[in-house]
C-alpha cells in the first residue's frame, strides 16, 4: 500500500522531481524532517522508560517477598528457639505464656507443639 502523497512515509525520503498532479487535502502539508526525528526521539524515550519502569516493578516486587520470608523465618526461628529453651529448662508456666502472647497476634491462627512421638503437648 503507497502512501499518501502529502505523507511520503515516516523515514521514507521525499520525491524529487515534478510536482504531483494530485493536490493534498486543506490543511495538509508536508512533515518536515525535524518532526520526524523529533516523534522517533520520544517513542525511544518512552519504550525505554515504560521498560525501566516494568523491570523496577518486578525486581522491587521479588525483593519485597525475599524480605518479607526472610522476616518470618527469623521470626519462627526466634520462637522455635524461645519454646526450645523453655522446654529444656521444663517450664511449663513460660511456655504457656509464650504461647498466649503468640496467639494473640492477627497474623497468628493457630500454634500446636507436638512432642518427639507425635502428640500434641500444647495447643
């Protein structure tokens, strides 16, 4: 398909020579080579930015949940650790009140420590 004659094309050069016999549509005229290099200067700028953009969302979304898992294994390690001495030292009075202060959390649903055979100790 050819273009138009009052649009030669967005890098096409212009035709040299006679003048053609079909008159453009009023209003039109030519576009001039520095408003073709002007429009392919900001389609680059913007494909790059909207790019730059794409590949911070994702790589701040993946480090978000490395934080966000990292926190809750420090998290359950430092109960893990807390219960495990209690147990050690068989306090059951500190364990139940670790326990309490635990389930009261939002994000906590439920806690169960289960012995070495299998039973639940607490709950």
């Amino acid at each position: 398909m050819r273009s138009p004659a009052w649009w030669p094309g967005f890098f096409a050069p212009r035709r040299v020579g006679r003048p053609s016999s079909r008159t453009p549509p009023l209003g039109a005229r030519p576009v001039r080579l520095r408003e073709k290099i002007l429009a392919a200067v900001v389609l680059v700028v913007l494909g790059v930015g909207a790019a730059s953009a794409l590949a911070l969302v994702r790589l701040q979304r993946a480090a978000g949940l490395r934080q966000v898992e990292l926190a809750a294994q420090t998290l359950a390690s430092t109960i893990y650790h807390g219960l495990r001495l209690s147990m050690i030292r068989n306090n059951p009075d500190e364990i139940g009140e670790i326990l309490q202060h635990l389930q009261g959390e939002p994000m906590v649903r439920r806690i169960d420590v289960i012995t070495s055979d299998g039973r639940i100790w607490a709950s």
